[in-house]
C-alpha cells in the first residue's frame, strides 16, 4: 500500500507537497544524561526513589528556611533594652511627682529637683535604648 493518495482531495488541482524546512541543530551534541545513556533504561521504581528523596531534600530546605526566618524576626534579651525600660517608668513616676507637687502647690524647689532628675533619667533611658539596637 503507498502512503500516497492517488486521487486529489479538493477539485482536480491539488498542489503538489512541500518540502519540509531543514531541521537546524546546535554545534555540539547534547550529552546523554543519565536516563539517556545508551543501553540503560531507567525504571520507575529509581524514579519514584529519585522523587521521594527530592521531596526530602526540600522539605529540609523549607524547614531551614522557615528558622532562620524565626530567628531573624525574635529579638534576643538586652539587658540595656531592660535597664531603659526601668529607667523610663521611673521618667513617668518622676514627671507624675512633679505634677503632683504643681497640684498640691508644694515648694517649687521641689518640682524643680524631680523635672530634673526625670530628665537626667531620661537622657540614661535613650542612651540604653540606644545602646540596645543592633
């Protein structure tokens, strides 16, 4: 049997077959991979071993990614991050002293001396704060 028809599909004018275009190549050859090497067949059980340890390797690679994330975002203990946050709550009770002092009309000398010492306080608590960021 040819693989040729012997009569014209459309009308009585078919046209006649066209050549195929060339099929370009690279300069090199590929090299066979290992499923590709001749003579060797890979069978589905290496396969479904080859999958299942790809499966492994990025589970590990996920777990490692998802430490160092919370690693990065917790913040570890800073004793200056602790002694600025002393130092600013005793800032508060010093600055309420003082207003206190202004509401029961006590010797300005007073309210003075605990404006001061909250600022000195202050100036302790920023520099803490400061010394705490990484």
């Amino acid at each position: 049997m040819s693989s040729e028809p012997t009569e014209p599909l459309f009308g009585s004018q078919a046209s006649p077959p066209r050549p195929l275009p060339p099929v370009y190549t690279s300069e090199r050859p590929a090299s066979p991979g290992p499923a590709e090497a001749p003579g060797q067949s890979v069978s589905g059980a290496e396969l479904l071993a080859a999958l299942q340890r790809i499966e492994r390797l990025l589970a590990d690679l996920g777990g490692r990614v998802e430490t160092l994330t919370r690693e990065k975002q917790h913040r570890p203990f800073s004793p200056a991050w602790f002694l600025g946050t002393l130092l600013q709550i005793l800032v508060v009770g010093f600055v309420i002293a003082a207003i206190a002092d202004r509401v029961f009309q006590a010797e300005i000398g007073q309210q003075l001396a605990n404006l001061l010492l909250a600022g000195v306080l202050q100036l302790g608590a920023l520099t803490a704060f400061l010394l705490a960021r990484d």
